[in-house]
C-alpha cells in the first residue's frame, strides 16, 4: 500500500496526525474508522 510508505515519511516532516478536517476527524480517528490498525500504530507512535 503506497498510503502506508507514506506515513513515516509524513512524521518524519512533523506532520501532526491530530490535527482536525472541516468534519472534525484527523487522520488517527480516520485511521480508527476504517480500521488501518498499522497506519494507526504508526501515527499513534510519533511524537
């Protein structure tokens, strides 16, 4: 999953994967919804 690579890149740049859409999800609650338990692992993991 090309998706998956790309996390660690996204981290490694500081991205903040808490910060909120228009609809009020970040990525990590998106992550939860659909069920990507390694994305998720990921996110949660950094700083």
């Amino acid at each position: 999953m090309k998706t998956q690579a790309t996390i660690p890149i996204l981290l490694e740049a500081n991205a903040n994967p808490y910060i909120k859409n228009k609809e009020g999800e970040s990525p990590v609650d998106i992550a939860e919804r659909l069920k990507f338990t390694k994305i998720l692992e990921l996110m949660k993991k950094s700083p």
